[in-house]
C-alpha cells in the first residue's frame, strides 16, 4: 500500500467550486466532501467509493503516468455459467465488491459489477501492483539489465551503500525479509506506512529511498518476513535504475500492450514523479483478470516468455510461513495451501490463481477497513473463492462421470 499520497487545499477547492457545473457528479461528491489533509488510509467509506475508480483523474492529490495497451486485445469468450449455489449478489453486498470477473480456461463464466462501477471502468488495486512490480524483476533479468537475484541491492539503488539495506540480496527484498526494521500498521498514522510520505527527502535523492535508508536493522537479512510496503517501493526503483526505462512503460513493454489488455491502466507517481511500485495500478477489473491469466500461462507473450524459464515457479513458491498462517509469501505473491497463489491489496482488491483449475478471480472491493477484518470481510473472499472452487470440482466430476 502506498502511503501518503498527497494534501487538497482550501484554495483549491474553491478554484473548483468555479467550475461546478462543468465537473461530473463523482467529482462533484469528492469535491463537496474532500479527504483534507488525511492518507488514503483514513478517508472516509464515501470519499473511498469515489476515489477508489478515479483517484487517477483526481491531478489536485495524485498524478499518474499511462501504462499503455496495444493495438490487439486478448478476446474473453463468454464460457458456461458457474453452476448454481453462490449467491453471487449477497457476497457482493456484504463485501462492498464493485468488480468481480471470473475465468477458467481463459473464458468468462461469471463478470458482475456493484457500487455503481462498470467494465469500462479503472479501480485502483494497491498492493496487487506489487505482484506486476516483481515480475518486471524477472523481466530485467531476462533482459540482462540485472545481474542475478543474489545482488546487492545497493549496488542498484544509489543512497542504500552504508546503510542497513547494504548487503540485502535482491531475493531478500523480493520475499520481504531484508531485516530491515518497518510498520506497516495500516491503523496507526505514526507507522512507517502512513509516515514515509510525509518524509522530506535528501537533496538528490528520491523521497523513499531517503526515508528507508535511515531504517534500522531488526534482524538478520534473510531470517524473517516482515510485509514492508516500503521495500516494493524500491523494487520499482531498483528496476529502473537497472533498465533506465520508465516503470509504466516497461510494464506497457512487457506486458501490457503486448499481451492484449483492452485499455490503458494507470501508475500513481509519487512526489519525484515515479511511479508508487508498492502500490495504485489503475485498470479495468477485465484487465486485472487478463493479467492473472498471463501470470498462470508461464508469463508468455505468443508463446515467450518475458521472464527466466525458473521465475514463475520460484516467484510462486512459499518462501516463508507466515507466523502460523495458512499461506506464504513468494516474490511478492500470497501463496496458498491449495496450489494457487494471488495478489492481494488492502480494501478488498484481488487477483486468485489456480492453475490446476486453470481459474483466475479478480476482485475490486471497497471495504470497510484496510484489512477487511472488521465485518469478516477478509474470511468472506476467501470463502467465495473456495465456494468457487468447490463447484468447479463438483462440476467437473459431474461431467466425468457422465
């Protein structure tokens, strides 16, 4: 998740209380009820709706760079209907979901919108961008702008030599357990999460790898996940640095033009004007689908792969067990004891991969809070997405036994 993401002043409020008239009503709405002076973490349920599917058209707190599409876009055949026995519209309420697409085989068997939100439409994802950030590693591996996941990270990053993060592999950053001391409490406004954006840099330097360069070591580097938003960040400096390249237009290189997304995405920019790689990719729900099937294919455009032949299955592996839970971490990738795997954003936003079933879910959501915990939020999804499975496997002995 990204952190602060910038103020709407007084002054401009009134400049657009000019042009009233001209705006349309979610801006309207936004506008007559502004997130003053607050993180995206403390916005209210309303400013959250309307931010959530335009925070990229919203240039007074954010700018944004274009992720581009090409020319072609990958067809999503409708395939049968999912087998009745979800009540597809009673979980929609109950988990503010304003998405929901659901492929198996690379065809559409269920596509439902809520909240008012619609297929041509952009919803932000927050930290599902980390598991697209991570995959354009592999990709500058691939490429021969990085060397090896054994570097240094330091040796990419200008302003990390002498700090604690000299010396952390990129692997290490990659699976979150650099050891470097971060808070990612999404509750406390003076934790690293919500703090790093208010941070005023060192001349010369980006705004976060200012801030985490100050950071203390915790533990030892390698010996203990910790989720740091933080380091996905520099993840995304790391690759540009290697490759020169803008992050947005890599991804649009890599993936995104090339693989037939049907429209433009969005990359919110920090305050130096790059791109937030822990977090805020702007795209249709159709398009965060598309990306999980690219994923469950290998990571192939027309048969190549962008990334190392091992990348998918290293990056998709668990890495570290989770203080108990019944999930891991990959390289930048929820793991889970079934064989699937995700990406996973605060606020309810989602990308399920099965690949034994060959199934893919995207989901946009407005919850109630970050984490989903407060109403069940969290447990629901997953409920629904074993619910989803459960009647493809019922489905699917059905037609073999016929």
């Amino acid at each position: 998740m990204a952190g602060k993401i910038g103020k709407l002043s007084l002054g401009l409020i009134i400049i657009l209380g000019v042009i009233w008239v001209a705006i349309g009503p979610d801006w309207r709405a936004f506008v007559a009820n502004p997130p003053l002076n607050k993180d995206v973490l403390f916005w209210t349920e309303k400013q959250r709706d309307i931010g959530f599917r335009m925070i990229d058209r919203i240039d007074f707190i954010v700018k944004s760079r274009v992720i581009k599409a090409g020319t072609k876009t990958m067809a999503l055949n409708a395939g049968k209907p999912l087998p009745s026995g979800l009540d597809v519209e009673a979980y929609m309420k109950a988990n503010s979901v304003s998405g929901l697409v659901v492929l198996q085989d690379g065809q559409l068997r269920l596509e439902k919108y809520g909240l008012d939100f619609s297929s041509d439409g952009r919803w932000t994802s927050f930290s599902v961008a980390k598991s697209l950030t991570s995959t354009l590693v592999g990709a500058a591996i691939k490429d021969g702008y990085i060397k090896s996941l054994d570097a240094n990270v330091a040796d990419y990053i200008e302003g990390l030599k002498g700090s604690a993060y000299d010396g952390v592999t990129i692997e290490q950053l990659l699976t979150m357990s650099s050891g470097v001391a971060w808070n990612e409490d999404y509750s406390d406004p003076k934790s690293d999460v919500a703090q790093y954006g208010l941070h005023v840099p060192d001349d010369g330097f980006n705004p976060i790898v200012s801030y985490m360069r100050k950071l203390p070591r915790a533990h030892p580097a390698g010996d203990v996940w910790n989720y740091s938003s933080g380091e996905t960040n520099m993840i995304g400096i790391l690759v540009t640095e290697a490759t020169g390249k803008i992050l947005s237009d890599y991804a649009s290189e890599k993936i995104w033009a090339v693989y037939g997304m049907e429209a433009d995405a969005t990359w919110l920019l920090d305050g130096e004007g790059e791109e937030i790689s822990g977090c805020c990719i702007q795209a249709s729900t159709r398009d965060f689908a598309r990306l999980g099937q690219f994923i469950m294919d290998g990571a192939k455009v027309e048969g190549q792969s962008i990334v190392p032949e091992d990348w998918m299955s290293l990056a998709t592996q668990r890495h570290f067990d989770l203080n108990g839970r019944s999930y891991g971490y990959g390289y930048q990738w929820w793991i889970y004891e079934n064989g699937a795997f995700g990406a996973r954003g605060i606020f309810g936003q989602s990308i399920y991969i099965d690949p034994k079933r060959n199934l893919v879910i995207a989901t946009n959501s407005n919850w109630d809070d970050a984490r989903g915990s407060s109403k069940g939020q969290n447990a629901r999804r997953d409920a629904f997405h074993q619910s989803v499975v459960d009647l493809i496997d019922a489905e699917s002995h059905k037609e073999s036994s016929d």
